[in-house]
C-alpha cells in the first residue's frame, strides 16, 4: 500500500516591487521516497484547505493518506475518500466520537458528522483509535480517525506506528528549502506568475532527484532511507556542470558515476527516535526540555472497551486509551 502524507503550511517568500510576497504550497508526499507527487500553490491570505481539493484528484485506490488535525474536515474527508484512497487522519480532541461498536485491539467504531447536521443525518463510518506515546506525557492523547474499519486488516498499534511516518514530509520540506535552495532562499521572480513558475522549478529539480535516489536503492536493494539527499544534491551539482549543452551520452554518464558515487557510501539503518514535542527556548505554549525527555521507546499496553456500549452521543462514556510501545515496523498495510 503506498502511503502519501499531506501537509500545507510550506511558505516561499519572494522578492516584489513593494516589499515581499509570500507563497503557501500545498502537497503530495510519498512517505517512502519523498517524493512529491502533487503540489497546488496559493497565497497565505486564503485557508490552507483552499488549494487541497485540487490535489485529490491524483489519489487512487491502494493509497494511504495521512493529515494532521490541522487541515481536517468533514467535506473534505468525504472528497477525500470517494478517491477510493484509505485515510488516517489525526482529529482534535474536541470532535464527538460516540463508541458504536468495540474492537479488542482497544480501538472502536464511530462516525462523524457535518457541523452543522446537529441530529447526525448523514454520518460517515470511522474507526477510532486513541493512544499516548508515554506514561510522561499523560495529558497527550493522540486521536486518529481512519476509513479501514476492519482491525484484522490495520491493527490500532500498526495505524500508531504508522501515522508517525507522516512527519517524513517535514524532512521533505527541508531538503528543497534548506539543502536544495539554500538557508536565506528568497525567489528571484518580482511577480505572482513567476513565483509559482519557480516554486514547480524547484519541486521538479527535487523529484528528479528522488526519482534518481529511489532507482539506486532499488538496484542495490537498499531502503531510499539509506541513500543521502545531500550527497545525490551535491553529485548532480558536480556532474551536471553545462546544463543547456548536456548531450544524452553526457548525462547518462553522469548518472552512472552518481549512482556509484552514492552505492560507495550509503547512511547507516535510521533508528527510531520518536521524542516528546518540547522545546529549549522558554517563552513558548510547549513544555521546557527536560532531562527526562531522552529517545525513548513506545510502551504497548492496550485496554479494550467493555461490551454493549450505548450508541448515543450523549451518554457516550470516555473511550480508553492505548499506551504504545515499540509498534511493529512494517512497509505498509495489506
């Protein structure tokens, strides 16, 4: 199953006649490679939901999509899963998930509505699953929401570990702004058109470098993790010197001794390092970094519902929550 995450609080600044205008952009992420696969531009004066339903079109069944709480949406979880594509969403801790029916995995059945269908005329069919990284964090509940309602297809600590990949479109980020244009990038373009023309500039120059990245580590059977962005960035740069005379034979040499070059070095195994969301500075609504915030590991402990819970909204009790600890790693789901 390919998993995509999504995410469109990535900014671009650019120089203009009057000062400087800035560019939000919306995307598709392959979680796997990073490489992006859809992107939509817009100003930061609309939502950052305005450009994603002109992404959807690209989603197709066997995919799994993963959004964080911010861009969440019952319209749009609707647009979202009519693609046919399987969604793990987080939600706010404020959305009403009455518990329909329990699975032993800890996780249960909802639905949810519009927000202005008060009676719930017209709910969706979700399956929640509720859990905390550490005994530490007490008051940090995770509350993810996903059309597979089947447990024995997803179990609620696989959907955990999962939906942790979805920050590997953090790192995508990074490569094209800070490695790929630099840690001061400003576009040089003075107007609207041509800030968008460079920004596609830029994710193209960064798919086919992905693309070249993700060929190598399949060739040489190795995970796209183990293969550098930096590494692959500066070889292009080094081989690729004359680009508007680059002949066919030239560039296929060049990819072979790229290739090569990257096989000779390849980075260690990634470890697992999931940390508590702190920070050094002290004046910030995120609690202070602590000495007894190191990489810790998950603790899996799961607490199932009891039977015959009541359906009803209201009198819907409190669902348990799973306390998480070194989920298995898996590819994806089946």
């Amino acid at each position: 199953m390919r998993r995509c995450s999504r995410r469109s609080s990535a900014s671009w600044s650019a120089g203009a006649p009057g000062g400087r205008c800035v560019d939000s952009v919306a995307a598709l992420v392959e979680c796997g490679t990073h490489a992006v696969f859809a992107a939509a531009t817009g100003p930061l004066s609309v939502h950052e939901q305005h450009p994603i339903p002109g992404l959807l079109g690209r989603l197709e069944p066997g995919m799994l999509l993963m959004a964080d709480r911010g861009i969440t949406g019952f319209g749009l979880w609707q647009a979202a899963s009519a693609t046919g594509a399987d969604l793990l969403w987080r939600v706010r801790k404020n959305i009403v998930l009455p518990v329909l029916q329990s699975f032993d995995d800890g996780s249960h059945l909802s639905e949810i509505v519009a927000g202005d269908d008060r009676d719930r005329r017209a709910p969706a069919r979700v399956r929640v699953v509720e859990y905390r990284l550490d005994d530490r964090d007490e008051d940090t509940v995770y509350r993810l929401i996903t059309t597979v309602c089947d447990p024995d297809q997803a179990p609620a600590v696989e959907l955990a570990s999962l939906y942790h990949q979805r920050w590997e479109i953090e790192k995508t980020l990074d490569e094209i702004k800070t490695h790929q244009g630099g840690r001061q990038l400003v576009l040089r373009s003075q107007y609207p058109d041509g800030v968008e023309q460079e920004i596609y500039g830029f994710l193209l120059v960064h798919h086919a470098l992905r693309d070249v990245m993700h060929h190598t580590a399949c060739e040489a059977g190795l995970d796209p993790d183990r293969i550098s962005f930096t590494r692959t960035l500066n070889a292009a740069r080094r081989h690729v010197t004359d680009q508007a005379a680059l002949s066919p034979s030239r560039l296929t040499r060049a990819l072979t001794h790229t290739t090569h070059e990257l096989l000779e070095r390849p980075l260690p195994p990634r470890r697992r390092r999931p940390t508590p969301r702190v920070i050094k500075r002290k004046m910030s609504n995120w609690h202070l970094k602590h000495p007894h915030h190191p990489h810790h590991r998950l603790t899996p402990s799961r607490r199932c519902h009891p039977p015959n819970q009541p359906t009803d909204a209201r009198n819907t009790p409190k669902s348990p929550v799973l306390d998480l600890s070194q989920p298995p790693v898996r590819d994806g789901l089946t």
